[in-house]
C-alpha cells in the first residue's frame, strides 16, 4: 500500500508516539503554535494537519508501511 504521507510526516507522527488520529491532531495543532512559521518542521506540521483532517487516512497502517525511526528533541 503507497502512503500519502511523506517520511518526514510519518517520522513526526512515530516520535510523537499518538494513538490515535485525533490525538496526533491535538498535538499537531498545539506545535503549530509553538514552532516558528519560517522552518520547514511548520511546513511539515501544517501539510500533516491537512492530509490528516482531509484524507481517510489508516493511521496505524501509514506508520506502518516501512520501519520509522522516532527523532527525539
């Protein structure tokens, strides 16, 4: 199955350890406000939230389809 999700979103949503699509949206929404506007980690958090809320995605078989490592800040 082709994901709709890029590596970098599925490794934000691993290391985020949610599990669930609401609960990996109440956090995506709360690192929206904290990061700043003009990195690529806002891109990648807006576009998920997208994909997210607009997309049937199967969340647990998206952070399924390849072996993810978590990236810890």
């Amino acid at each position: 199955m082709i994901s709709i999700l890029t590596i970098e979103e599925r490794t934000l949503l691993s290391s985020l350890r949610c599990r669930n699509k609401k609960e990996a949206l109440e956090i995506l929404h709360s690192l929206e406000l904290i990061v700043p506007v003009k990195t690529n980690m806002f891109l990648i958090i807006v576009r998920l939230i997208c994909k997210l809320e607009q997309n049937p995605i199967d969340f647990a078989a998206s952070l399924q389809d390849e072996e993810v490592t978590p990236i810890y800040y």
